[in-house]
C-alpha cells in the first residue's frame, strides 16, 4: 500500500520545495515528525518511537543484524560497520562543522542517486526554526546548511514526494524522525530510501530556545551560529564575524524554565540514530564530526565523497564514571528539571577549564553523554510516566545504567 499513487515528476518543482502540509494532530509525548500530517495519522500508533519500540527487530531489518555483544562500544553506539573522526578537505562556508552532511545531500542529487532529498532549512520567518523541504537540486543543499532548533515535520513531505513521482529519495533527520520512517518505509511505495542521520538530544521548541538565546548575548539576533562542543563549550558566532566560547559549567541553565527541554527529549532512547544508514554527528569526533557507517547503503553514501574527506580512527580518553554519576546525582536532585546543581559557583571556572583537560574526550565523551541519556530516560518517566517504562525502555538501556546502580523495579520490564 502507499499513502498516494504516483504521478509523473512534475517540471516545475523548485530546486529547493516546501510544499504545504497539514495541522499535526496531537498526541501525548509527541515530537511532530510529520506522520500525524500525512493521510493516515493513525500510523503514528506502530510508527512512534515513544509508544512501544523494539529496536533488536529494527536493527535486524534495517541493518541485517542488531548489536553484536561481542564489540562493547555497539552496546552504546547501536550497529555499525565502521566508525571514524572526519573532516572535508575543503570545509564549505557557513557549515556547522565541515560539511559533511550538507555534501552527501549534493553528491546523492549530482550523482543521480536519489530523485530528491528531505530535510530542513531556515524558515523565512525565523532563521532558528526549521522547515522541512524537498532539494531536488544540488546547488540547494548549500540553503540548508547549519543547527535550527524546533519541532520539524519532516516526514509529512513523504506524501507531495510521492505525488511527484519520486522513486529514490534520501531522508536527513534525527531519530524520532528516522524510527518512524523505518517502521513506515515497507508501506511507502519508493523504490529507494537513502538515510543520513544526525544525533540528536534534548530539543525545544523555537520560542523556548529564543529564551536561551536571550540567555547569552544583549542582542540575540546577532547569533548567526551555536554548537555544543565536545570541548566541554558552547560555540558562538555573531553578525559581526566575532566569536564566542561559554563552558557548560557556565551556562545559565539556572535561568531555564523546569520543562524547557519536553518530556519526549528527556526520555528518547535512540540519541546516535541507530537506525540511520549513516550517522553524522560530533560527540566522538574530538573537534572535529564523527561518523558511523551502519551499513552496506552507508558505506556506499559515505564513498560518494571520494578523497573529499580525510577520516582517521576515533580517539579516546579520560573516564567517564564521576560525571556520570555526577550527573545521576544531580538529576535525582532536580526532581524533574534541569540537572543544574553540583560543583559550587566559585569552583566552576576551574571545572571548566579542567574538563576538556582531563574529562572523557573522543568516544569516552560519547559513551558519557549516552549513558547520561539513558539515566536521564530511567528517572523521568519513574517520576512523570511509571506505567509507560516497560514499553518504552528497551534492554540496552537497562544495560546502560546498571553499572550505576539502576536496575528495573516491578512492572518496569
């Protein structure tokens, strides 16, 4: 079955298309990815990563196999075939880090490839909040280059792609996104389904993050640039062409509202996109992206690039066991907000310049920020959503978080 019969291509589509798409229907722990805009909302009932998700099947459909226990770091990182730091060449202006996801857009389209690629750009309203479009040409992916922040449709664009007679697209969405286009890619009627994801976690609306921004600098609208470092930093960048660094230890997060990161983003169990062909991302790309070929269709979007990009082994360092903990502890503390608490405000300079030093760097970062999740997962639905553990948390989160002393209650698995 597919959600609409095909046409012929239509000449006109623009090189870069954002068709119109309906309301959401909403939905408890929803993030919008577009599926409750399409024809058949009622998908969004298998498709939901926030229902009841099964990633070992996933995994074995998407991936030939789910994670081997055999090779510890797919405990963390989900299946992949090969993992590397990575770095165009030639970095392309105005990229969030080098590229390279921008790059694997254009070479899908200037190879043939793919008919069409879904993903985000600025809205015209507002650079920060993201609008899903259609790229059909090359050219266009320079538009959507960069970080927005804000609930993205995506997956409501699947539709008009196929109206147009689209065979072979590719998708570049983050995981919410890419679960529920796996659980619906069998049903959608395309010949091909290219997928690049990037990691994601804890997102906000667009006027929320508009409040952080506020946050950080007199005139917020002089933000052209933000990144989460793996340097332990922020990264500012402003119409001025000045930049800006702000250790995590320093940010005003004190300043935040209790839920200005949602529930979903607080309990999502996939934070490296398992389910990708290839992930991008940076958490253990020391400085520079971090890249993870899940399969024999990543490793075939990867070689579109050629000698393009230099790759070397992910390096590792440090240990990850006291801020994981630490962050345990300061979760608990928090009740259900923003882990804030911790090291005293005159010690925190010293933390922060200490922390890129000898904190976890490369993959021993990642694997930190995975088991945060993963702790952060466990607390918030025992505090907010008891009765929706047992569907929601799969077995390698459990996994996670035992070494720090959570394990399932009664009823929780």
């Amino acid at each position: 079955m597919t959600l609409l019969e095909p046409s012929l291509p239509h000449p006109s589509v623009p090189p870069l298309w954002a068709p119109p798409i309906d309301e959401a229907v909403r939905r408890d722990l929803c993030t919008d990815c577009g599926v409750s805009r399409t024809a058949r909302p009622g998908d969004c009932g298998h498709a939901c990563q926030f229902l009841k998700p099964d990633y070992p099947a996933m995994e074995r459909r998407v991936h030939g196999r789910a994670r081997d226990p055999a090779r510890p770091d797919e405990r963390f990182f989900g299946p992949f075939q090969q993992m590397v730091r990575a770095a165009l060449k030639a970095p392309r202006p105005g990229a969030q880090w080098t590229g390279i996801t921008t790059r694997l857009g254009e070479r899908l389209l200037e190879t043939g490839m793919v008919d069409a690629v879904l993903t985000m750009a600025p809205d015209p309203s507002d650079v920060w909040r993201p609008k899903p479009v259609l790229v059909t040409k090359p050219e266009a992916m320079a538009q959507c280059r960069g970080m927005r922040m804000g609930w993205a449709p995506l997956l409501a664009l699947l539709e008009p792609a196929r109206a147009q007679g689209f065979e072979k697209i590719a998708v570049i969405g983050i995981p919410c996104q890419i679960h529920a286009l796996r659980a619906l890619e069998d049903d959608l009627g395309f010949e091909k389904i290219y997928v690049v994801g990037t990691p994601c976690s804890d997102n906000t609306t667009t006027e929320r993050f508009h409040e952080f921004l506020a946050l950080l600098a007199d005139d917020p609208s002089t933000i052209t640039y933000l990144e989460f470092r793996a340097d332990y930093c922020v990264e500012l960048r402003f119409s001025d062409g000045s930049e800006k660094r702000v250790p995590f230890l320093m940010l005003p997060l004190s300043k935040l509202p209790r839920d200005f990161f949602p529930l979903t983003c607080r309990t999502c169990v996939d934070y490296t996109n398992t389910l990708a062909d290839i992930t991008v991302g940076y958490m253990g790309g020391e400085g520079e992206q971090w890249l993870l070929v899940r399969n024999d269709r990543g490793a075939e979007i990867l070689s579109l690039l050629g000698d393009e990009v230099r790759t070397a082994p992910p390096g590792s360092a440090g240990k990850r066991a006291a801020p994981v903990k630490g962050f345990l502890k300061n979760t608990e503390r928090a009740a259900g907000g923003l882990p804030v608490r911790g090291t005293p405000n005159f010690l925190r300079p010293l933390v922060a310049w200490l922390m890129p030093k000898i904190g976890p760097r490369g993959l021993e970062f990642a694997r930190a920020r995975v088991e945060m999740k993963a702790i952060e997962t466990i607390l918030h639905l025992r505090r907010e959503r008891p009765r929706r553990i047992r569907h929601m948390v799969p077995q390698h989160v459990w996994d996670l978080v035992a070494p720090y002393g959570i394990s399932p209650g009664e009823g929780e698995k």
